[in-house]
C-alpha cells in the first residue's frame, strides 16, 4: 500500500512503498514543519491522529492517549506490540466532544489496565501513535539531562567538553569581566565596579536576574531538600562531581557566585539583573559577546529580597557540608534583609530607566516576595544561630503577611509570584517554627486544595494537562511559560502525595507528564530530545548556532516555554501565531531565532523540570 507522508519540507510529499511493521494500513504520523502547517492539517483535511506520552507509561499508572478525530461516534482501536506487529489490546474511543485549547474534536483512548513491559503503538481509523514504552525506568536519565542545561550555561568559566552531551559544544570563559563591571550611568556610585561574576544565562540571551534567579535557585534547592537522601555527589557531569558535596549543591553554588557582591557599598539596594547594553546576536561567537558593554543594572526591592531568599536557604543546605560558607550566606541574607526593610519600596517597572538589550522583569507589588524572603530566613534561623528575639521578629513578619500559607493559582511558583515557594518552605520544614498547630492544618488544606484542582483539570481536559486557564475562561489565554506553569503546578501534586499518602497525586503527576512528553495537540514532546518526535531548536544563541552550522544537536533534557497566545505578555514576536487556538500557538521547527515567546528555554523552567525528574525517579508507582 502507497501512503502519503508529508516530508520536513512544507511543499513536499513522499511516496513510501511498505506497510509500517506495527500496523499496515495505518498511516505514518505527521511531523507538520510549523504552527500554520500542522493547524491547516487538522482543520481543513480533518487529518486524525494519536498523540502518546512519547517517552512511555508506567506499568502499574495510567495510560490514556489522545485522538484527534471529528467522528461523532466511538472508534475501535488497537495497541500493537512493535516486537511481534500483533494486536494486544482493542477497545473504543472515548468522545470527549470539542476542545477550545486545541480547536478540534478530541476522543480519549484508555488502556491503563493493559501491564505488560514492552514497545508499543496505537492504530485507529487509519492512523497510528508514535511507539513508546511501557515500563518502570522510564524517566532515570532525566534528572541527569535536566541537570545538564544549568553547567551548559554557567557564565565566569569553561565549559569543558567532557561534560557535555557533545563535545562540540565546549566553549571557552564567557563573561569573565563580570567580576569588575561598571553600574548603569554609575547609580551605585562613580566609579564603584561590583564583583558579580559566577552565574547562569538566564535564558537564550545572557543577562541575569536575580528575581529569576530566586525562583531557580529556590526550585533547585527544594528538590534537595525534598528528599537529600537521594541527591549525592558524582551524580551528574561537572568539574565538582567528586568533592564529597551533592552535586545538586555544587551547581547551586557555581550558578550564584554572584551572590557575595551582591550588595553595593553604602548600604543600597541590590541591582535588578546584569545585562549587556544591547541585545546580542542571535547568531553566537564568544569573542563578540564578551566585547560587548556590560552593567550592573538599577536596583530594586525585589532583587534585594531575592537576595535574602537565595542567601538565606544556601546557607542551611550547606551548612553541614561548608560551615564557613554557609555562615558567610547567613550574614548576606540577614544584611540584604536589613536593607531591605530599611528602605523605601524600589520597584522595577517597564519604564525603570537601563540598558535596552534585556527584559524587564518588572514587578509592582513585592509583599509576596518580602513574605517569601521572612519565610526562608525563619527556616533558617534556629539552624544558623539566630537568638530567640530576632526569631520572633522574623515569625511576625512570616505570619502578618496577606501571603501566609496561601498560593498563587491554586500553586504555581514563578519569579514574580513567589508566596507558593514559601508556603511549601513551611511546609517543608514547619517543626520547630514555633507557628500555631491549626495553621500546619491550614497549610495541609490548601495544598490538598490545589491538588484536587489540577486532577480536576486533568480529567476535564481534553489532552491531559495541569494547566489549562480555558476551564475557567473560555476567554482566557495561554500565558508566556505555560510549560512552566504546568511544570510547577505538577510540584503541587507531589506535595499534596507527600502532604496526604494518598496514591491518587502521585498517579496524576505521572499522568500530568504526558503532556510535556507529546499528549498534546501539537503530537511533539517539548522536552529536547525525548520522545521521537521532540524538539529540537529552542530559542538559545549558543545551542542554537552550533545546530545551524555544524549540525550539533541540542542537548537532552532541555524544556521549551510552550504554547501561549497571549500577546499582551509577549509582543511583537513573530513566529508564534496568538490567533489560533491557544495549544496550538507554537512556534515551528528551525524558527527559535524569532521565537522567545513558545519556544524560549529558561534557568526558571528547567529547574523545575529538574525537581519533577528527580521525584518520579525517587517514587515509582507501586
């Protein structure tokens, strides 16, 4: 049988002469080369198709697919065994009707009862799944990949290639000159040069932020925190992995270098981001980007609690392993919160007078942030020291907050909404706080509250996702990050698993997985090198550059930004199309140079893919 294919040229069509070994008859899937292409396909020749968690589904958890399809009726399908080509499994379609996030009809596949390991994929009317796995080790290398994207972008030192996925991806010192750089129009004083080398590249341009930073840094030390037992040295790829530290603690380190001159002279506030002067070419060369002029930003409130936040927790995850560091972060943090308190409120808005190559990140309301930063000192207190006066002064700020206990979304942590990150801090560590017993009881519920809505959301979605603003509002849109939204509201179910030894959480986080790894509507994993139909540019100059001219592959375990129409929150981008249905609005393959808005990669998405990896590994199904 003839089946048509359409080729990763938009105007091609192949012919292949031979039935597919899984399923004759049925059709290969469609990588569609871009957004307008694959929402053509779909809408005008109504193509079905059978989106899967491309990676694979646990034995003993859920195992549900998605089929677009405008049939009215049930359809019969089939899960083949790739081994043998032979039917295993057949049952009908579940319609679930139309879907507004993805502007088509959705029916839902069930085969969670179906437990034997193997490779499999799943044929209906005519078209057939991608293969994926059905086993119990699925996600053991991911918290090492994900790890990876944070040392590939360490700024103030080589990147070796020996601890690369690909060694053509070794580069030299970029930004070394950060450890003396100037203030923009000298506005922490003439002539004053701060020492703010040791950092990350926030995303696909190399500024830092250090309210993006915060919640990085916060996501990564919670995942240790979470469970240190199983965070140990040599466990990932980087100069430090035999110091007889965790690693996870030593990337924390090398990202926040910055930290110490953090805080200029004369008892200021700590600068808003470091940032070139201009935008940097999309296209990377080292020895142009570190010519480029480079400052020290304006300060802010916000960075100064970041400050805080960061100084305070590296100072209790170290303190067993580095006292003399960790008692050298205790006294930043104290004094970035002196500083803090002390000063009139210093916001950064879109018109705060910087450098023009560099978002804003700008923030008008910083209550969540000084709750966030009390939160991480208290925690920290009894640990490195403080008398029982200052505790208290610090608990009253923790406890007088509008923020205490109470999340943001039903959950969701993200740089510029941070009461999440410290309420789960509570929680984490409430013993010994000296805070009310009904108040951890409080605490308890609404963690349990906001779980309940993302299982909610799961099951009334038509592709199985955590974050999916459309069941409140049929006007809603798909914000910028939306990955990243889904990926921290994931950590919600953890915490809820944690919270209440209920197996249900647990089960929805593996299912919730799904989505990032290719149940979507887009049938592509958005997680770099997972999945046989995965990403594979996102939108980083230094990856991105090595792709298109020595055909180096991005490396593993990198998350994208996701669908989003939205354009208040990202203007002017144009590859990603904000008038079509919001889990469609992506940007297509070989479009990351003009796609910040869907497919950028951030310090702040990964971190948390990082935390999720990590988890599952830590807690299979049973």
């Amino acid at each position: 049988m003839l089946l048509l294919v359409r080729s990763w040229s938009r105007f091609t069509v192949t012919l292949l002469g031979s039935c597919m070994l899984f399923a004759c008859g049925a059709s290969t899937p469609v990588k569609p080369t871009n957004t307008f292409d694959y929402y053509q396909q779909s809408q005008q020749f109504q193509a079905n198709f059978i989106a899967v968690n491309q990676l694979g589904y646990p034995v003993k958890g859920k195992k549900i697919a998605s089929m677009s399809s405008n049939s009215k009726k049930p359809l019969t399908w089939s899960l083949v065994d790739l081994a043998t080509t032979k039917v295993v499994l057949e049952g009908q379609t579940r319609m679930l009707g139309y879907d507004e996030a993805a502007g088509g009809f959705v029916h839902r596949i069930d085969f969670s009862d179906f437990r034997k390991k193997g490779r499999y994929t799943i044929r209906a009317s005519l078209s057939a799944s991608w293969g994926f796995n059905i086993a119990d080790d699925l996600y053991q290398d991911l918290p090492k990949d994900a790890m990876g994207y944070f040392y590939f972008h360490r700024m103030g030192e080589a990147i070796e290639a020996k601890y690369l996925d690909d060694p053509r991806h070794a580069r030299g010192v970029m930004h070394a000159t950060d450890d003396s750089l100037p203030c923009y129009k000298d506005w922490c004083g003439e002539g004053v040069r701060l020492n703010l080398k040791g950092s990350w590249a926030d995303a696909g341009d190399f500024g830092f932020y250090l309210v993006n930073h915060a919640i990085s840094v916060w996501t990564l030390l919670n995942a240790y925190e979470f469970n240190p037992a199983s965070k140990k040295d040599g466990d990932y790829r980087m100069p430090e992995n035999n110091n007889g530290l965790p690693d996870l603690l030593d990337e924390v380190r090398a990202g926040t270098g910055f930290l110490a001159g953090s805080l200029p002279p004369g008892g200021q506030l700590a600068p808003h981001k470091v940032t070139n002067e201009d935008w940097s070419s999309f296209l990377f060369d080292l020895d142009t980007e570190n010519a480029m002029e480079r400052y020290v930003q304006p300060p802010s409130t916000a960075a100064t609690y970041a400050v805080v936040r960061m100084s305070a927790q590296l100072a209790r995850t170290f303190n067993q392993y580095d006292s003399t560091y960790a008692k050298a972060q205790w006294r930043l943090a104290l004094e970035a919160w002196r500083r803090a308190e002390a000063k009139p409120e210093v916001l950064y808005r879109s018109d705060t007078p910087d450098s023009p190559g560099a978002g804003d990140y700008p923030d008008n309301n910083v209550s969540d942030d000084r709750y966030a930063a009390a939160v991480e000192l208290l925690v920290s207190a009894k640990r490195m020291g403080m008398s029982a006066g200052e505790m208290n002064a610090i608990r009253d700020a923790v406890t007088g907050s509008d923020d205490y206990l109470n999340f943001d979304r039903f959950g969701s942590q993200n740089w510029n909404e941070t009461q999440g990150a410290g309420s789960l801090s509570l929680w984490l560590h409430w013993d010994g706080l000296g805070l009310p017993a009904e108040d951890k009881e409080r605490l308890d519920a609404n963690i349990i509250e906001s779980a309940e809505y993302y299982l909610t959301s799961l099951e009334d979605s038509a592709y199985p996702t955590v974050y999916n603003p459309l069941l409140k509002d049929k006007s809603a849109r798909w914000e910028w990050g939306s990955n990243s939204f889904l990926a921290n509201n994931m950590i919600m179910l953890a915490y809820a698993h944690r919270v209440s030894g209920e197996k249900k959480y647990l089960e929805g986080l593996y299912w919730a997985w799904d989505f990032l790894l290719g149940n979507n509507p887009m049938n592509l994993s958005f997680i770099t090198g997972y999945g046989t139909y995965a990403e594979t540019d996102t939108h980083d100059r230094i990856a991105f550059t090595k792709l298109l001219g020595e055909k180096v592959p991005y490396p593993k375990g990198w998350l994208s930004g996701g669908p989003m129409n939205d354009a208040n929150s990202c203007a002017g981008e144009p590859s990603t199309n904000v008038f079509i249905p919001a889990a469609l609005a992506y940007a297509g393959v070989g479009e990351a140079p003009s796609s910040w808005c869907s497919k950028e990669n951030t310090i702040n998405w990964n971190s948390p893919l990082y935390w999720l990896a990590a988890f599952t590994v830590d807690n299979p199904l049973e």
